[in-house]
C-alpha cells in the first residue's frame, strides 16, 4: 500500500518521527518538513534522532508540495516538494496556505491516526472530547488490562506517568490479538478520512481551541468525526439512542447517582473509591462502558454486562498526573495541581468538584481566544478567589469583569494565595489557560507549581 511512495510529513515532532519510521519499515520514501530553523526547533532531540537514522528532515520549510507526476516536475529530477502522500502534524493549523495548494494540487491530505490507522494490525478503542479525555482513556487501558486484554495506552496522551506512545508507534508494534487505546483530540481528527475505530467515544463537547477553529460549531463539528466510521458508540445521555450506542449519565447505560456509580448490570457504592469528584465518577462510568463495549465487539455480542474487574479497578484507580493531582496538605491546606486544566469549562468543572469551604484558584497563561465571563459566577461569593497570572491576566480579569489580584508569574500568585488560605482551605492550579507564555507545556507548568508547593509544603 505504502511501498516506493514518497511521503511528506509536516511537521517535526514525535509522532512525526514515528511516522517517518513507519513510513521506512512499509517501504515508503519519507522526508519530513518543518518551519522552524536548527536553532528554532522545540525539540532538537526529535531532530537528533532522526538525523541519526538517516531520516531526510528539511528545516526552514515554507514552500509547497506537489504530486508525483505533476508536469510541472517534468526534468527536474528528484524534486522534494515531490509527494503522493502529505501526513500532518496536529500543530499545523488545517487553514494553512500550504495545506489548501497541496489539496488542490491533488494530493491526498491525512493526519496521524489516518496512517496509523492503515497500517495498524490491531483494533482501535478511541477517545476524544473537550475535557476529561486523558483519565478517560487511562481508566479504560486500565480496565482492559484488569480483563486480561493486552491494551496500548497511546495517542495524544501526554505526561499520564502511564507507559504510553504515539498512536503510528502503537500500530506498528502491536500485535492482532492487541488493542490500542487511544486519546485523540481534534487536531488529529482534521485529516481523518477511512479512520474506523472498532469503540469511539466523547466525553464532552464545550468550547475550546477558538484560536485553531473558525467558531464553536467547527469545533465541534471536527469532534464528532470520531463517531463517522465507529463500529461502537459511547456517548452522554445528550445523545438520542441508537444501535450499538451506549450513553452515560441520567437514565443512560451508566450513571452515577449520589451513592453509587452503576456500569450497565453492576453497580458499586461510591464510597468505594479512591477518588472523588463528580467529574472523575463521570469518566469512570464512560470507561466502563468503552470496555465493556470493546468485549461486546471481539465477542460479536450485545454489550449488556460490565466484568466485575473493571468496577474493581476504576474504584482503586488514584488518578493522572496533572490532573487534579493531590500534591499535599500543610496546616490543613490542601494543594491541587491541575495543570492540564487549559479552559474555562474545566475550570468551572475542577473548581466544583472540590468540597472545601474556600478555594484558592491560579488563574492564568495564554488564552485561547476563549470567554472567561462564565466563570464570573463561581467568584461572585468569598467561597473562591482567583488569582491572575500570565501574559493574558488583564484580559481574563476584564471578562470576569471583577478586580482580581494579578501577577506575572505563578510563584508569585502562589506566594499570595498561601499567605490567604486558612486551614480547611484548597490552594489549586486552575489556570484555564495555555502554558506557552512561561512553560514548555503544560506539564512542565504543573512540574514547577509541584515544586513551588512543595517547597511552601516543607517549611
């Protein structure tokens, strides 16, 4: 299928280098290309790598592709801009200039999960939605693992502290009788055309990425791309019901009620579990079902059982770093890292799920021309106060329409909200926001806010 093809990846990165590596192993001709110079590149080891293997990389790129066979390439030997096949990378905004010519010079357009999708040997489960995706999609690995599947946590996970890769890294390695499962976000769903999951699910659809889509309902629109070619379905009770479609939430396949969370036939107290939070009950009850629906499929059967192991194991389950991460208590003040936490709605969701009498909220980064005045609520009261941060704080503090104190960095906004909290009281990392103003990324952020509590907790 791939073999003598002459494949342009765009884009330098991880799954970048794993595609390229693919590419090779199906005997395809790979080069990949990116804007950024030597000295500009984010992650020269990436580029060491696969320079190392012999790897064409051209830096600099802000050319054009054209097909293979094009007149226009009539004697001029080996071109580079050559190319049957143009695999994006997520970071590449689907509105670019270079990737409109390339469609309409006749090439076919695809982003990771579509290649990895083709030359992937084993079943896909896969995830995506606006907030909770990554505890989802770890909760279901966890799931399969616990019913004696071989699971693959892979995708557009990042920073879990499970073992994990990238979903081309995850097809190539897996065997048939395997599973991969997957988080996949909506970059990734832009270029997604014979893509076919064997369980596709959505956690949730807010608004989020207003600085990559034209408004909400593309965005939305690209998330729901997941479902086009899905054997299974599982989805929220916002869903009308339908075949092979299991839904979460009130009356649904599962729900999660004040005492109990039940997964289809099974139900455990809720008192059972390691954490807490509606939000986490939620995710569960979906990856109870994502299991249970991939059983459901390698046993060509209805899904109306949950294995006793999955709700065992979702009820041991103590949650993904990054993401409402206890970091630890010092005169009955709890600190939260929930750095993963790049949007209002999961703000909105964090902050709730949190029973304490007050919570302290570092607020702040880099906005993705998203609207903070819904959260003006959760701070009208002295039950939470935020604290700014960032390069956009001025203008979260504006749509909040309220005065707020702010500061440049998150230490700083750390040092004033430890200096106010009291005992009973939770200091969390919230920020609503992404890092790329004073972080790498969002992990490197909740590993500096780790390190500025601990150091507060050690006193």
């Amino acid at each position: 299928m791939l073999s003598g093809k002459r494949i342009a990846i765009l884009g330098l990165g991880r799954s970048g280098l794993a595609v390229a590596r693919a590419a090779i192993a199906h005997g395809a001709i790979p080069t990949v290309y990116d804007r950024s110079t030597r000295e500009q590149i984010l992650k020269p080891d990436v580029l060491t790598e696969a320079e190392g293997e012999g790897i064409e990389v051209v830096l600099g790129w802000t050319g054009s592709f054209q097909l293979v066979g094009d007149p226009a390439l009539a004697g001029n030997g080996r071109d580079a801009r050559a190319t049957d096949i143009l695999v994006v990378n997520p970071a590449v905004d689907k509105r670019s200039p270079i990737l409109k010519q390339a469609v309409d010079q006749g090439i076919e357009v695809i982003g990771e999960p579509e290649f990895a999708f083709r030359i992937a040997k084993a079943p896909i489960v896969a995830i995506t939605g606006t907030n909770g995706k990554t505890t989802t999609t770890v909760m279901t690995y966890l799931a399969l693992q616990a019913c004696g599947e071989n699971p693959i946590l892979c995708g557009n996970i990042f920073g879990s502290d499970y073992p994990e890769m990238t979903l081309t890294e995850a097809a190539m390695c897996a065997r048939e009788d395997q599973v991969l499962v997957a988080e996949i976000s909506s970059f990734q769903l832009e270029w997604v055309k014979d893509f076919a999951p064997v369980v596709a699910g959505i956690t949730n659809i807010g608004t989020d990425h207003l600085d990559r889509y034209d408004n909400a309902d593309d965005y939305a629109e690209t998330k729901k791309r997941i479902l086009d070619r899905a054997t299974w379905q599982v989805l929220s009770t916002d869903w009308d019901a339908a075949p092979h479609r299991l839904r979460f939430g009130p009356g649904g396949d599962a729900e999660v009620t004040e005492d109990v969370l039940r997964i289809l036939d099974r139900s455990l107290s809720r008192s059972a579990f390691q954490l807490v939070g509606d939000h986490y009950f939620t995710n569960a009850a979906m990856a109870g079902l994502l299991a249970s629906a991939y059983l459901a499929w390698r046993e060509c059967g209805p899904a109306q059982t949950c294995p006793a192991k999955v709700l065992d194991v979702l009820s041991k389950f103590k949650g993904v770093k990054h993401r409402m991460e206890a970091v630890g208590t010092r005169d009955g003040i709890e600190i939260i890292n929930n750095s993963m936490c790049t949007n209002p709605a999961a703000v909105l969701a964090s902050v709730t799920s949190v029973h304490a009498p007050r919570k302290h909220v570092l607020l702040g980064g880099v906005n993705k021309n998203l609207d903070f005045a819904p959260l003006a609520p959760l701070f009208e009261d002295s039950a939470n106060k935020a604290y700014l941060f960032g390069r956009d704080r001025e203008e979260i503090a504006r749509k909040l329409n309220r005065s707020f104190p702010q500061f440049e960095t998150m230490q700083e906004a750390f040092a004033a909200a430890a200096q106010e909290a009291q005992p009973g009281e939770v200091i969390m990392l919230s920020p609503g926001c992404a890092s790329s103003d004073q972080f790498e990324d969002f992990r490197h952020r909740g590993d500096v806010f780790k390190q500025i509590a601990k150091e507060w907790l050690d006193r």
